[in-house]
C-alpha cells in the first residue's frame, strides 16, 4: 500500500493522483410493511419490496462527490390508493425521522393504483450538493439509521415502512506486535465483508470476507496464519473466519514485505460462519485480525477491528488487483513518517508509506504526519 494511516483520517503528504475517481455501488433490499411505520398502520394485505441502488464516485481522497440513488418499489395494495411520497428517512427502528433522500412523488406528481405494481425514482446528486451527498455518505455508512417510507393520501405519515440493514462493510485496521511479542514489523488490512440477506426476514444467508493484507518485516519470515478471532488484541482467540495459510502446504515462506489477498466464500450451510458474520456486522470491535508467523505462532502482527478506527487504503495510487492468492512484493523505496493518535481510550501510532529513497526501518525517529479528520457516517 502506499499510504497507510490511522483513526478514520486521510494522510495529507502528497501523492501523485494516478487514476480516475472510483465508483462504488450499494444494493439495498427490504420488505415494506404497514406495522413497521410509526405509529403502527392497520393495513393487512399491504406490503412491498424495496430495492435501493445507490451509485456513488469517491474523490482520491474516498470522499463521495457525486452519487445517484434508484428508488425500485414492487407494492401490493389491496385497495385503491394514491401514492403522494417516496422517500428515505434517516431515523432508526421505532423512530420516526426526517426525510433525507427525496424520489421526487408528491401530491402533484402522484400515482394512482390497485393491485401491484412498480414505482422507479432516479435521484441524482451533484457534487455541489453539499447535503444531499451528506446523507448518501452517512447512509452507507450506517444504513440502520435509515428507512424508506411510501406515503398516500390516507396515510400521509407512511403506509408502509421498511428498515435499511448493511449488506457490506468495509474494514481497514493496522497490524502491530501485540503486547509482549518483540517483531519488527507491521501491516495494513483492507477487509471487505459482503452480504446477502432474506428478504423477508433480514437475516444473513450468505457472505464473502476479502482479505486485502500489505505487510512489512525487519527479516525474513514464513507466514503460517491470517484470519480474524473473536477477543481482543494480545489475548487468546479462536478462529471464526480463516483464509486458509497454515504452517504446512499453504505456508508462505521467507518474506520481508509483499500483498496477501484471499476471499473466503460462507455458504447457507456454514452456520458458524453466519454466525460470525452477523456478529462483525453487529460490532466488529469485538474482533481482530490475526497474522501469524513460525516464529510467534500466537500472533506476530494483530489489529483489532472497529468501524471507527481503521488504517486508510488510497485506492486511488494502487496498481490494478489480480484476484488470486499469491504474495505481491511491495516497492522497495519509501518514506515514513509517523502519527499517534488519541481518541476517547485510544491511543495507537500511525504510518504513512510513500514513494522516496528511503528503506522501511524503526519509526521512532521519522516525522510526524499532517492528518485531516474525518468522522464516518454523517459528516458535518
């Protein structure tokens, strides 16, 4: 990687932009039904299935600068009704909340209807629309702070509702020597966990985890492990998603710096599995990567996970990916600089890795970085 921060910030040291800005989608699904609006709606037989599409493009920074939002609404109704709002609301369950993302439905662009049928809105947003691309940001950031609402002329507080659930979260902690292990060494993890989820019920059927690893060690190692435990940095774990690297057929032998990029496939069968994915969507700080070496089989480099605190990878410098397990060797020229950074009972050193003539080496003695931060989901 070359660059690597700490504590959702982006390094501010320079960097030559070598490609376009990056476009991300996010699909959403979601039953609608009267008894989720607040106040409950008495209207049995009412129901639809909502699938939100959100289309945005990231600056070199990652930040959002232009996004589209694609309203798809299959509803049945059981009698006559005019649909006069189509929106998305940012407010958790049993909350009601105000209208954040606007399809454009209104009382004098309605529709009228019986039976079922479709609705499809398109909302685009400029990057000038300094608001509106706030709450596309907090979002997918955080999508169970959202809902989206269908209002008529009967029920014009909503008829029905349906809670947004994650469908994929994106993880980028930092790997150090956990405490009393001795290694000169460290990593940077982009972790990516996608999900696919009932639509009826929300609960989670089936996923992939990627691991997207950069590491850098002092001496020659053999790599004997990668994967996430459930506990706490420094503390015995167990295993709950692992890449595959053991100590003996699928070792990777005698490196000092290079790429690891795996994805694990969880299937409906694997209910351990499931298991492990509701919990990293529900609160991946209890969880934390794991390196491990022949050398200190208990973990060389560990990172514990967080939404909150994660090493930055800028997509934007990086060569195009090959998708297969093989080790990728790193430029062999950088600059370091360093940064600790403090947050309400954090404390953790940061690095930034770019282009120069000089070699990985002890931190303690190279500059301090310039950081920018940045909260994540609804930025102000």
């Amino acid at each position: 990687m070359r660059k690597l921060c700490v504590a959702v910030l982006f390094c501010v040291i320079s960097a030559p932009r070598v490609f376009a800005d990056a476009q991300d989608t996010v699909v959403f699904r979601a039953r609608m039904l009267p008894e989720n609006e607040v106040p409950v709606v008495s209207a049995p037989g009412n129901s639809a299935i909502a699938t939100i599409i959100v289309h945005v493009t990231r600056d070199e920074k990652g930040n959002i600068n232009a996004a589209t939002v694609t309203f798809n609404i299959e509803y049945t109704v059981t009698s006559s009704v005019t649909f006069v709002g189509l929106h998305i609301h940012n407010a958790p369950v049993g909350v009601a909340g105000p209208v954040v993302i606007d399809s454009g439905l209104s009382p004098s662009n309605s529709i009228t209807t019986t039976g079922q049928g479709r609705i499809t809105r398109v909302v685009n947003y400029a990057s000038t629309d300094a608001n509106g691309l706030k709450f596309v940001t907090g979002l997918l950031a955080t999508p169970e702070n959202y809902y989206v609402n269908i209002h008529t002329t009967a029920n014009p507080s909503g008829l029905m509702r349906a809670q947004l659930q994650p469908v994929r979260l994106s993880l980028r902690p930092v790997l150090l020597a956990p405490p009393g292990v001795s290694v000169d060494g460290e990593a940077a993890a982009l972790l990516e966990i996608q999900l696919n989820r009932d639509v009826q019920t929300g609960a989670i059927t089936s996923g992939t985890v990627t691991f997207d690893v950069d590491y850098r060690f002092g001496n020659s190692v053999t790599i004997t492990g990668l994967h996430i435990d459930n506990g706490r940095v420094g503390s015995p774990g167990s295993v709950v998603i692992d890449t595959g690297i053991n100590g003996t057929s699928r070792a990777i032998t005698s490196v000092t710096r290079g790429n690891i990029f795996r994805i694990v496939s969880i299937d409906s069968s694997n209910t351990s599995g499931l298991a492990a994915l509701t919990g990293l969507i529900n609160d991946p700080s209890k969880f934390f990567i794991n390196l491990q070496t022949a050398a200190n089989p208990g973990g060389a480099l560990q990172g514990q996970l967080s939404k909150d605190l994660f090493a930055f990878f800028n997509q934007m410098t990086q060569p195009k990916r090959i998708h297969r397990p093989a080790s990728r060797v790193l430029p062999t020229r950088s600059r370091l600089c360093r940064s600790v950074v403090t947050r309400p009972g954090i404390s953790l050193e940061g690095l930034s890795d770019s282009m120069s003539d000089t070699v990985w080496g002890d931190r303690s003695h190279l500059p301090d970085c310039t950081f920018t931060m940045q909260r994540s989901g609804l930025m102000e």
